[in-house]
C-alpha cells in the first residue's frame, strides 16, 4: 500500500486491494493453507490502513465536519470490533473450526465499513477540505503506512497523540516477527 494521491484516492485504492484478498480466500476451499496465507496478508494490510486512519484522517473529521466527532467514534468503536476479530484470526490456522467463521465476520465488518466511508465519509470530507488539505494528507497517511503495525493490538491507543508517538515502535516489532517467521511474504 502506498499508492500516490490524495487521502480519499489512497485509501479507495486501500479498500479495492482488502476486497480482492477476501476474493483471494473465498476463491480456495474451506482449510486450504493458502487462506491462512492471505488472512494474514489480509490482517496487514487492514492494520496499516486503520492506524493511518486513525492517526490522521479521523482528526482531520473531528476538525473539519460539523458532527466530525461523532463519526469518528464511530469509525474508531469499528476499527475495535475488526481489530479484535483479527486477533482472534491471528491464532487460527486455516483448518481452525473458528476460521471460516472469523473470516466471514471480519468482511461483514470490513465491507460495511467501507460502504459507510465511501458512501458517505469521504464525499462529505472532500466537500468540506480544500485540495491541499487532502493532499496533505494523503502524504501523511502513507508515510504512517510505512511505520504502522502490522498486527492487530486491541488494546493500543488509537488516538493522537498516543498513537502516533506508540505506533512505529510497534510497527518495528512487528515487522521483526513478520521477518523472522515469514508471515506475509509470498514464496
């Protein structure tokens, strides 16, 4: 993920790449190691996404519409409920009897979500900031791409500025694991 643009473009083009990895495991059979293979891509890409979002674009909702913190809450209390599902999926293999199950509940919430911001969050933003500013953001989100987590963490902050000073130093541990153990990487 970092795609270029602003903040509505990256993470429109965020929101197509998580759909085509739930295309990805609903394309193999129940079991399949594979799924596995991409919930866990899947799980990085989503967490990337969520803490860039949290740690800019939400703030500049609170500042810039009129009912900014109520949408944001909003946004926030789902970034919690799928957080928690992926943590749950984190500790599933694929032939896990709870996987299926978490993955089906993850894009139900996933897909609402973004329903809801592409519907109606982004248009009202992009109604609401001036070109610049969402530039300016779109820059900032994908450079907290680059240092975010990359493994669900329910009980992290997921305001600023707490978030903002914790996450590249989670996201540094993360990656480590990730290295170490192979997770998310294509063979």
């Amino acid at each position: 993920m970092g795609h270029g643009g602003d903040v509505i473009a990256e993470l429109t083009v965020d929101h197509q790449e998580v759909e085509d990895f739930f295309k990805d495991i609903q394309g193999l059979p129940s079991g399949d190691p594979r799924r596995k293979h991409y919930a866990d891509k899947l799980t990085i890409e989503l967490v990337r996404h969520s803490v860039a979002e949290e740690e800019y674009l939400y703030p500049a909702v609170r500042e810039h519409l009129p009912d900014g913190d109520a949408i944001a809450d909003k946004e926030l209390a789902d970034h919690a409920a799928a957080e928690r599902i992926m943590k749950d999926l984190e500790g599933c293999r694929a032939d896990d009897p709870r996987f299926d199950g978490l993955v089906d509940k993850l894009m139900t919430e996933i897909r609402a979500h973004v329903a809801d911001e592409e519907g109606s969050l982004f248009p009202r933003l992009r109604g609401a900031c001036s070109p610049d500013t969402l530039a300016e953001l779109g820059d900032k989100v994908r450079s907290a791409k680059k240092t975010a987590p990359t493994r669900p963490h329910p009980s992290a902050p997921d305001k600023p500025p707490a978030n903002k000073l914790l996450a590249p130093g989670v996201g540094l541990v993360d990656r480590l694991r990730d290295a170490m153990s192979g997770r998310g990487k294509d063979s």
